[in-house]
C-alpha cells in the first residue's frame, strides 16, 4: 500500500461506525484521498485478507466491514472502542449498521456533515438557541414565560452544550471545565474558552468530563468504576450552510422509548426541529416504485405508534419536522 494512505484513518471511520458498507468506505474515507473505487475495493480485500477487517455478508449482495481485534489494535481511537465494538456486529446490529452507514454517506455526498462529536453537539445547540431567541424577538413582551424558561434552560443545558474551558495560549494552562476564568491562575494573561475535543463517560454512575479523573457518584461516594470515551452525543446531527438536522435510526439493541427520551424535544416551547427517522427492522419491507410499506415488523410498528397520535410521545409531533430523506435507502425491499 502506499504511504501516503493512512488506512489508521479508515480504522477510526469503522471505530465510529462499528461497521460500515464498502459505498460509505468510499465516500467516507477513499473519496477523500482520492483513491479510485478499484483500487479501494482491492484494499479492502487485502485488508481483510491480512484480518485487519472482517466482512459480513447480509441479505442479498449486501455486506459490511468490521474491525478485527488486529485492525483494532492500529486505530488511534482503539482507547475509546467498547466491548460492543471489539466484536463482530450480530445480524441485527450488522444490518443497523448498513443502515445507518448508508444514510451518513449520502448525506455527506449531498454536503452535509454527519457525526456525533463535539462539533455536531455545538451547531445543534446554537441551532436550538438561535431558532428559541427568534421566537421570543418574534414574540416581544407578549412571549409567554414557559418560552422565556424553555431558552434558558436550552442555553444552560450541560448535556447539550459542548464542554469547554477556558485556556491560556502563553503557558497552556487550562481552567476547570465549564467555569469561565478572565485571567490564567499560572501566568496572569487573558485566557479564552474553547471547546475540549474529548469526552469521557463513566461505565458505572454516568459521571462526565474531558478526561479520565477520579469523581464521585451522586450520592457522594467515591466511584472506582471505569471512565470510557465516547460520544457527546447518542445520535447523529447533520449540518449544512446553517441548516441543521437530526438523523435518528433506530438501534435495535436499545428500548425505543429510551433513544426518543435522549431526542432534543422536551422543552414545552421549543423550536421545531429537522429530523430524518429509519427503523432497522429487518420483518418490514419497504415498495420502492409506489414508495410506501408493504409489511412491517413489531419493532417498526412500535417507532410509529410512539409518535403516533394515541403513542406515548405524541406531543412531540409539533415538536419536530419529518424529513423524508432519499426514501429509497432502506433495509429491505419487497420483491
């Protein structure tokens, strides 16, 4: 192989991924360094072949790759990959995983940017901010108190907000994490805030920072479980040219009601907000020439009823925006 690829990087895209099809390959990581689709195909069949990868077929002609323990242990990110990742994916998580590959590629085709990192967490919640205060200037003195409330609470938000702290460029001191300090407790100079880029989650009582620590459970005792980094955020944000979205797929190894509970759209007056759902039920079959649903399996119906007018989450329906995003990319097809 060339040098000049760095396959590491391709190695942190699966980390993120867990698994992916070879199109988002391409377009995710090959694309980038302008590699041709044949030569990248080979590549992939080379590093499978050395076990760097490992390849799953699904139903049909489709696959998709997986990290090795060996290709694991060259990723840069290998700290942050979970028990769940150090494993082949089941057959109902290798099929999440196309899924959710599938979508994130065509949107980054289309121009989005797609992921779950600090940088997604802070466009959605300027987002958030920005369409709240719009409605309050719109409103004026008559805006309700609930939508005065609903803007402060989204603004002081912890989970939503990215962590920060404030750093001082001349001797790289940094500050506790999200408490502003105007001058450097080292060298006296003006400091910034700017976002830490790592986030940490501990496995035992869900305490959160920018690094490993020692910290406390909420009842005051001192927790001796194990810091994990991971993700900001459970589920993926797109943004583009100021727009902003949310693409939801349903993991079909967590409670449904759990991943709608970590959605963005529990403030009574909040914004509308952009959202793109697929469910990775593999009992439903989708009619791409008449574009609707000839069958659907338990887990799918569920997803519905919840935000159906009868479910448990129907006040949420004036709370957010479908998106029917390429319809055409989904799980199964009817023949």
């Amino acid at each position: 192989m060339k040098a000049a690829l760095n396959i590491g990087a391709l190695f942190d895209v699966l980390v993120r991924l867990r698994a992916a099809n070879a199109d988002a390959l391409l377009t995710l990581f090959f694309d980038v360094h302008r590699v041709p689709r044949r030569t990248a195909m080979r590549r992939l069949s080379e590093l499978v072949r050395d076990g760097f990868l490992g390849h799953l077929r699904l139903e049909g002609t489709r696959c998709v790759y997986h990290l090795t323990a060996k290709g694991l242990a060259a990723s840069s990110t290998a700290a942050r990959a979970t028990d769940w990742i150090r494993r082949a994916p089941a057959p109902r998580q290798a099929d999440y995983c196309w899924l959710r590959s599938s979508l994130i590629a065509a949107l980054t085709r289309d121009g989005w940017n797609v992921g779950r990192c600090w940088l997604h967490q802070h466009h959605l919640h300027a987002h958030l901010i920005a369409r709240t205060k719009a409605k309050l200037d719109e409103a004026g003195r008559s805006a309700p108190h609930a939508m005065r409330a609903t803007y402060e609470s989204i603004r002081k938000d912890d989970g939503l907000a990215p962590m920060w702290r404030s750093f001082c460029a001349a001797c790289r001191w940094r500050g506790d994490p999200r408490v502003a300090i105007a001058k450097c407790g080292c060298c006296g100079g003006a400091t910034t805030n700017v976002y830490t880029q790592a986030f940490f989650r501990c496995t035992g009582c869900r305490f959160v920072a920018d690094e490993v620590r020692s910290h406390r459970d909420k009842n005051g005792a001192r927790c001796f479980a194990q810091m994990r980094e991971c993700d900001p955020l459970p589920f993926d944000v797109a943004f583009r040219h100021g727009e902003v979205m949310i693409l939801f797929v349903d993991n079909p190894s967590r409670p449904v009601e759990r991943q709608i509970r970590e959605l963005p759209l529990f403030w009574s007056e909040q914004p509308r907000v952009s959202i793109v759902v697929r469910c990775a039920d593999a009992d439903s079959r989708f009619d791409a020439a008449s574009k609707t649903w000839v069958t659907m399996g338990a887990r799918h119906r569920a997803l519905l009823h919840a935000f159906s007018p009868k479910g448990y989450f129907s006040f949420l329906r004036d709370r957010m925006t479908w998106i029917d995003y390429r319809p055409e990319i989904q799980l199964r097809f009817a023949r």
